[in-house]
C-alpha cells in the first residue's frame, strides 16, 4: 500500500466519518477540516517540507480524499502526463484522454461502502449545478453563475497573518466591496486550532489606510530628491545611449560615402564591369537607410537636456491613489513582486485593530521610500 495512502487512511482513522459527515445535509469540507485540525489529526502534507507552512487540514485536501477512488478499491493510473517547459524548466500536467487510463480493481481494499460513495459524489455534482468551475483545473469557484466580481484588491495576496503566517483572505460579505472584509485565511479554512486571529477589516479600510500611509512615505522630501536622482539618471543614460548611437551612424554614413565616391570614379575612369552595378545599388540603399535612421533620431532630439524635477514629481505621486485605482491588477501585481506586510491583530482602549508591518522584498527603491515602517488600520473582532 502506497505510503501516501497509508496516510490518508490514517486521516480517516479507518471509518467512514468523513464521507458520513459531508453526504449529510449541512456539513460543508470546511466543518470537516476544522473537526480533523481540532483532534490533531495528521494532514497529507505533514511530512512534506511544505508541510510547516500548510499547518493542517483544508478543505480542499479533503476533497481531494472524498473524490479518491481508492477508498472504494479502484486504482486508477495513467491519468495525467507530466511534461516539462523547456523554457522555465518546470513541470506542467496535462490530462490524458479517459481512454488511455489504466484501471485496476481491488474490491478487497474498499473501506467505503458504494451506497455512501454515491450519496458524497452526488452532493459533488449538487454543488457542481448551483456554482460554476473553473475552466483551468474544475475547482468549485464558490459563487454563482453570473454574480459581479468587483474590482479585485490593490492589497490582495500581499497581507500575511502575523500570528500563523496565512495569507489574508476576503472571509466574510458579499461580493459589495463595502461589506467585504480581510481575515486570516488559516482561520476562517482550518480553524481556530490551527491560528485563533478571528480579526477582520474592511477592504476599503485596509486600502484607504495602507494607500495613505504609503502615500506619505513617497512624498517624503528625501524620496522624492532620491527619485528624482534616480529618473535623471536614467533619462542621461537614455541620452548618452543615443549620442552613441548617432556617432555609429554617422561613421558607417561616411564609410558608405568613401565607397560611394570610388565606384563613381571607376565609372569615370571606364572601370564598368557587372559587379559595378550591383555594387552602386547596394551602397545607394545603405546610404538611404543610414539617413532615415539619423533622421528618425533627429526627431527625437530635444533643445534642452531631458530631465525631471521635484515638483514635476510630486504632482505625479499626488496622483498615487488614482494611477493605482485605475489599474488596480497592475498596482496589484507590483505589491505581490515588491512589498510583503505582516499584519498582527493588537487592542488598545478596548479598540481591536490590525498593527501591519511592510518589508520590501528586492525592491531597492521600495526600501528607499521608507515602506519599512509600521503604521495601523482599524478592525472589528467579528465571528467569521
């Protein structure tokens, strides 16, 4: 018997609690994973070294094991091919045809009896009708058909719980962007065995806030002199670049001048052969190209010396809020590349709120900015 399937059979304690627990009406994957976190029950990825990071059960480790066809003694192989990108080096799964599975029966290793296996895959496919899947791998999105999305999150998958290390999670409203609220994803997924932060915040608090606190680390007189340092720098490497490039044309232009001038003096001194014409031809057509390039280069010259001062800057980072509420994916993308902010639930005054703490993760002129630095948004110690 496979190690892995020792494992989860251990999960299951050798009963049928799990697979009675979800075919009964009201019991959702998340209960169960919260129950098996409570009795300490190991988790598949335990012994994996991702498994410090994982901590416990989640609902989607359980289920993967109520949709394991080995609990009802069939063993199927040969289901996914595993191809590796030539250009990352990484491995991708494609799923093969139905047709080419290899499948094996083993009725004396079923632990399930087939009337409660029916009972929980008919429920998967209940839930399958109300909720729509994703196309990429046919997971449950968890909304309906149709239902607005929203604008996502400038912040989102950039907040960590401090208290277990999870990924915040929009846990609790609907899908008004005024009613949804950030909490640790570890809780509201595995429970308060595994992080008893049952903290939450608005999303536009969290925004409004962390947005004016990065607002004022930007506008700060020594980040705006450091960028304004730091976009000349580049706009006269950007000119030297150029003038670099207008003196290689320029030599290759008289180059191709020089050979211009003594093709046209062997045509005066009688010097005519075959090759003398494509010769002419081919020079001529350099000489054309050579000059459209300068020209083109020529259009891009300034009269005075490109370059960008403080108040020119200030205008734009005035701005922020705007540029990053206008594409917020982008803004969203650039967080997630950059910036990592622990959020630690604290109290004062009978008041409970988040205490977050940014760390910009290579981002050199993010550290320069002053993002390493602490500051507070409010929150409510709701149920989840």
């Amino acid at each position: 018997m496979p190690g892995y399937w020792k494992l989860e059979v251990a999960a299951v304690r050798g009963e049928d609690q799990d697979f009675r627990s979800y075919a009964a009406s009201g019991v959702s994957l998340r209960s169960i994973a919260h129950r098996l976190n409570e009795q300490m029950v190991p988790f598949p990825a335990e012994p994996t070294r991702r498994g410090p990071r994982r901590k416990g059960w989640a609902s989607s480790a359980v289920r993967v094991i109520l949709l394991n066809e080995k609990y009802i003694g069939r063993f199927v192989f040969g289901r996914r091919l595993f191809v590796k990108d030539p250009l990352t080096g990484r491995r991708r799964v494609h799923l093969r045809p139905p047709d080419d599975w290899q499948v094996v029966e083993h009725p004396e290793l079923r632990i399930i009896d087939q009337e409660l296996w029916e009972a929980v895959q008919a429920k998967f496919r209940r839930l399958a009708d109300v909720h729509r899947r994703q196309p990429a791998n046919g997971r449950l999105n968890g909304r309906n058909v149709g239902a607005p999305t929203g604008r996502s999150s400038v912040f989102s998958g950039v907040l960590e719980c401090a208290i277990c290390g999870g990924n915040m999670v929009v846990v609790t409203g609907d899908r008004q962007r005024g009613r949804r609220r950030y909490g640790c994803g570890f809780h509201r997924e595995k429970g308060s065995h595994v992080c008893a932060n049952n903290l939450t915040v608005k999303i536009d608090t969290i925004e409004r806030t962390l947005l004016a606190a990065i607002r004022e680390k930007v506008l700060h007189p020594a980040a705006v002199r450091y960028l304004v340092n730091g976009v000349n720098r580049h706009l006269e490497g950007y000119l030297a670049q150029a003038a670099d490039q207008r003196r290689r044309l320029e030599q290759q232009l008289e180059q191709v001048n020089a050979e211009l001038a003594n093709v046209e003096k062997a045509i005066l001194a009688g010097v005519v052969a075959e090759t003398t014409a494509v010769l002419l031809k081919d020079r001529e057509a350099q000489r054309q190209s050579l000059r459209a390039r300068l020209q083109s280069l020529d259009g891009q010259c300034l009269s005075e010396p490109l370059r960008v001062d403080e108040p020119r800057i200030e205008s734009q980072l005035a701005k922020l809020d705007e540029v990053l509420n206008e594409d917020s994916e982008a803004a969203n993308a650039f967080f997630r590349q950059h910036v990592k902010i622990r959020c630690t639930p604290a109290e004062r005054g009978g008041r409970r709120f988040y205490r977050a703490e940014g760390e910009a993760n290579g981002g050199e002129i993010i550290k320069s900015l002053g993002l390493a630095q602490a500051f507070d948004f409010g929150g409510c110690g709701g149920w989840i």
